[in-house]
C-alpha cells in the first residue's frame, strides 16, 4: 500500500514537472537508503542520469515560463510526463518492503500503469489550464502559474516520499483542481463559439 501510495504521489509531481520527482528519487536512491531502486532502474542514480535530469529540468523550468511557448512545451511533454510516471510507478516497487508486502514487486506493471494514468491525468489538467491562464492574463500569469507548479511538484515529491499516508489527500485536491481546471476550460470554449454568432 506504501509503495502505491509513493508511486501516485510521485507520478502525480510528474504530471505538474516530468523531472523534479526524478531528480529527488535519483538523489534519494544514490544518496541515502530512503529509496531503494528495484532490479533493473539501477542506472537511475547513475551521474549521467542525474546530470541529464537536472538539465532537462533547468530546459523545463525555462521554456514553460514564457507564454506561447509554454503551450508548445506542454505539447511536447504530452508524451513525456505521463511516461515519467509510469517509471516513478515502477521505481518505488523498493518502496514495499516498508509495508513489509512484496506485491507491488511482484506486480510492478501495476505501478507502472497507476503511473500513466495520475501523471497522465495531471498533465492533462495542466495543460488546459495553461491556455485560460495566459488568455485572462495576457500572458502574465504563465510565469507565476509555472512557478506554482514547480513549487506544488516538489511538495508533492517530498510528501510521497516521506509522508506517503497524506497521498491520498494530496490526490483528492488535484482531483478537485482538475474538475474545475475542466469546467472552466469549457466555459471558455462555449464562450468563444458564441462569440461569432452574436456579432
């Protein structure tokens, strides 16, 4: 249960930022005992999987703070988030001998696929916020949105890591925030296809 929990928490923070929970799980495992990399994600921890990590998040933290291009870079990471996930999923099955369970071990595709869908669902959200977000503030707003974000992905990564138990919680808020994210975003649409009609 520990080892799902930390997984969702983990591909949630991806789903907001693909490599800060990667950057905390590689440090973690090559520094500490407090994440222990299953069989095969080794090379997580590795230098040169550290040092791609952080200049793809220095790349991350760059372009989607620029309105416009952060849409494209949302694009882009469509594919990349949601498979950063699934390998968070698969890489906290060492996470299961704190709850003394080897299930999660011996069922990690269950932790991959847990992984697309949260981090999948998340990006989604992100995604179409980013547009009403840069619409209602000229493009203002896109800096200060990605920074929440950034900030929101660390705090979920630490809390999936060290306070698993408040996952659940953290997942009930980002649930609340995507319905709206959602109902706000078909206002918006309903709005701009009225818009023609009514001139």
């Amino acid at each position: 249960m520990i080892a799902a929990l930390t997984g969702m928490g983990l591909s949630a923070a991806a789903g907001l930022n693909a490599y800060i929970p990667f950057l905390l799980v590689a440090l973690l495992a090559r520094f500490s005992d407090i994440v222990v990399l299953p069989t095969g994600l080794e090379w997580m921890d590795s230098w040169w999987a550290i040092g791609v990590g952080a200049l793809l998040l220095v790349t991350e933290l760059t372009l989607d703070k620029i309105p416009a291009v952060d849409s494209i870079n949302d694009a882009v990471q469509t594919f990349i988030r949601p498979s950063m996930g699934g390998l968070m999923g698969a890489a906290t099955a060492g996470a299961s001998t704190l709850d003394g369970s080897t299930w999660m071990q011996e069922h990690a595709w269950v932790g991959v696929v847990l992984g697309v869908v949260v981090s999948g669902l998340v990006h989604t959200g992100k995604a179409a916020a980013r547009p009403v977000v840069n619409a209602g503030t000229l493009g203002l707003g896109a800096p200060v949105a990605s920074t929440v974000e950034d900030g929101a992905s660390v705090g979920i990564a630490l809390v999936a890591v060290f306070l698993p138990v408040l996952v659940v919680l953290v997942l009930i808020v980002l649930a609340a925030m995507l319905i709206k994210v959602f109902t706000l975003y078909a206002r918006l649409r309903r709005r701009r296809t009225r818009g023609p009609a009514a001139t």
